[in-house]
C-alpha cells in the first residue's frame, strides 16, 4: 500500500495514546503462559500490533498454561505463525521446548523472518537438552521435553532476545546461569526482562551487563501475578515526540512516565542536543517542545536504542549540520537493513546520507520529497511517515508495515496533518 503523507498545516499539539510496549507485553505473555494461574495484562485501549497479537495466539495454541510439568497438556503436533516478529519467534521455539515430552511444534514465519539470525538460540536450546531442528524454508521443528537449567555461554552482539528467551525459560527448567561473551547490545531490554521476571516473583540476580562476560542467574520459581500493567510503547511515541520537534509543536505520550526503563526513552537526550525542550507532562510523562531552529545532534550512539536508528536518522536529515550514528551495526539484521534503508530513504527525499562501515553519516538539509520503499520495515515507515508532516511530497511505499506495531498510526498521521 503506498501513502502520500499530508504535510501539517499547523504544528502537532497534545497528547498522544499509543500502543502498550511490544517488549513489556511480549515478556508477560510468556511468563504467564508458565504461571498455574490467571494473570490479568492491563494493557490499554490501543490495538496492540501484529506481533503481540501473533505471540499470544501462540501461546495458546502452546499451552496455553503450566499444567503438571509441561506448558499445556496436548501432545498434539501444533503450527504457529509469528509473521515478521523476531522476538516472537524466538520466545515461541523456547516456549515449545517446555511442551510435554514429545509433543512436536512447528515454529513458522514470513520469509523475511526466516531468513534472520536464530542459531544462537537454536544451538543454546540444544544445549539445554532441547530437540530443534531448522527446516530447509527456515521454520524451526521443535519436540518438548528433555531440557534442563545448567551453566550456558551465548553470544549478545548481534541480539538481546536469544539472552531473553533463555532467561525467560530459565524458572521452569530449573534455574539457569547465563554468561554473556560480549557486551550486550539492547542492553535495556535484557534489563526489561530482567524486571518482568521480578515482577512475577522470580529471583534474578545479574552482574557486568555494561561490559564482556556479563553473568546472569535466574532461579527455579514458580511464576505468579495477579495483575501486570503494561505502559505505553517509547518505541511508538518517539515517532511523535519526534513529529513536535519537526513541526514546532509540542507532545507528550500518555501512560508512558518520563522515568520509564524502556530502551527509546534514549531519545529524549538526542531531542534536547537538537535544541528541543523536555519537561514534565501531563500524568508524569515528558513533554517535549520543538525548537525555532533545528541543530545535528553529532555523534550519536545507539548500541542500546538501536530500534532509534529511523526516527533520529530523519531528525538529522532535516536539521542543520552533520550527524553520526553509530554503536548500532546489528540493526542491518532486522526487519531490513537499517542502515541502508534509512540512508537510502533520506537520499530518494533529495538529502544527504551515507553508510560508512557499520555507521551513517547525514548531512542535514536538501529535503525534497519523492518515494521512500519502507522495505517491509515498520520502523521505516513510522520515522519517514512523521519526516512528511514537515517535507512536502513525501510517498511512502509498503505503509502497511505499521501495522506490525502500531495498526493506527497511519490514520493518526493523517489527523496530526490535519
């Protein structure tokens, strides 16, 4: 679906309701598919995107709760299809692991997700006892049973959900001990885990995650909530926040407090480099005001918040001066390559962009309108999408791809246009 975006004839102003964080959600939906009771997610009025709602059905089709042992009861053969979610897919072929001894699952997605990166977690799962076979199309053939905790070694440069899909397995298979080889990429997710595992009363205790060999332990535990409460998505509301800044205006995510422990909050310092105003919003959200004059914020590193890389990508190309990214290489194995895509995107509107080794370079200014190919990359098309509220003329290929994450966002970016 291709969507010309209206550019604003006046500057966004007000709170913003976006979806409940996809990171958050998809790590209570796991832990209380391994809770012996109910857990109530309160999760907002938002539609939840495409890949929370392919997780949880999932999970159901899964278990879809710890039943004397096992996730579930059922030995029967069961599919799942986690579309383009990576961070499902990878909690799905753990989860069916703990399926009853012998039951067979066939852990599936779109080609794009089956061509990503998953053999770390294939081969730590082995380790662990697991059955995992990876098909010749990419889906992932899993028995359950046979796995158990016991001291185990992965990589985390590449991704942080092989290390959470572990650690959330970790409660029902006896505790586990994580070790890390590298300095972990995304580190706030791994810490996000680590507090939604708390939260379900599982103890955890971690060391090192700033640097290499990084240690993990999470003990044997039943997991038990009543109720979880999951804040609004940062990933979704930087593209607003980002919207303010380009427009002059002013906005505020709500449910979503200023202190939130999700990784985009890194976004906020970036804004304020660029000569944005943040203060306190409504509800204790962060208000951010837009400047008079739009300034590069230099280098930039997003080894943590590298799902930034789109929204401050833009950012840089509409303000004056030249900006770095850097830190974030391991985003070329996402939904696209997001290196290339977003330097891509910036040079169709007539800017200034290059990728340099595992880095890009955008010079500020030229901007142009024309048509960005989204590369069936959601991240793409929110950051491009809030870019032509400001630059006439902006098309954006594949629009649909929102729908991964945020499934209104193209009508609230029609409305924000106004």
């Amino acid at each position: 679906m291709d969507v010309m975006v209206a550019t604003a004839r006046s500057p966004v102003q007000g709170g913003r309701r976006v979806p409940s964080s996809k990171s958050l959600h998809q790590r209570a939906l796991f832990l209380a598919a391994l809770s012996e009771r109910d857990t109530r997610l309160e999760a907002g009025d938002a539609r939840p995107g495409d890949d929370v709602r392919r997780l949880r059905a999932a999970l159901q089709a899964l278990g879809p709760r710890w039943i004397d042992g096992a996730l579930g009861a059922s030995r029967e053969r069961v599919e799942v299809d986690l579309g383009l979610g990576a961070t499902g897919f990878r909690y799905a072929m753990a989860a069916a692991t703990l399926r009853p001894a012998g039951a067979t699952t066939l852990v599936r997605g779109q080609p794009g997700l089956l061509r990503r990166p998953h053999a770390v977690l294939r081969r730590a799962l082995g380790t662990l006892g697991g059955h995992v076979r990876r098909r010749h199309s990419g889906a992932m053939r899993v028995i359950g049973g046979g796995v158990q905790g016991r001291p185990l070694t992965v990589r985390a440069d590449v991704s942080s959900q092989y290390a959470s899909a572990l650690l959330l397995l970790a409660p029902r298979i006896g505790g586990l001990e994580l070790t890390l080889v590298d300095r972990p990429v995304s580190r706030p997710y791994l810490e996000l885990t680590l507090s939604v595992l708390e939260a379900f009363g599982v103890p955890v205790e971690a060391t090192g995650l700033d640097g290499p060999g990084a240690c993990i332990r999470v003990s044997e535990a039943a997991p038990r909530l009543d109720v979880f409460p999951i804040e609004a998505d940062a990933s979704c509301g930087a593209p607003w926040w980002a919207a303010a800044v380009l427009t002059g205006g002013e906005a505020w995510i709500e449910d979503l407090p200023a202190d939130t422990r999700q990784a985009d909050a890194a976004l906020l310092p970036v804004l304020e480099r660029m000569g944005a105003a943040v203060d306190a919003g409504p509800g204790g959200s962060a208000l951010v005001r837009g400047p008079k004059r739009l300034v590069a914020p230099g280098d930039v590193d997003l080894v943590d918040a590298s799902d930034l890389v789109p929204v401050v990508g833009v950012l840089a190309a509409a303000a004056e001066g030249e900006t770095r990214i850097h830190g974030a290489g391991h985003v070329q194995h996402k939904e696209s390559d997001r290196l290339r895509t977003v330097a891509g995107g910036i040079c169709a509107l007539g800017g200034h962009a290059e990728v340099d080794g595992t880095d890009v370079v955008i010079r500020g200014g030229g901007l142009t309108g024309g048509q960005v190919d989204v590369a069936g990359d959601h991240r793409i098309a929110l950051a491009f999408g809030v870019l032509g509220l400001r630059v006439p003329g902006v098309l954006l290929r594949g629009a649909e791809a929102v729908d991964k994450s945020y499934p209104s966002f193209l009508d609230e970016l029609a409305a924000a246009a106004g």
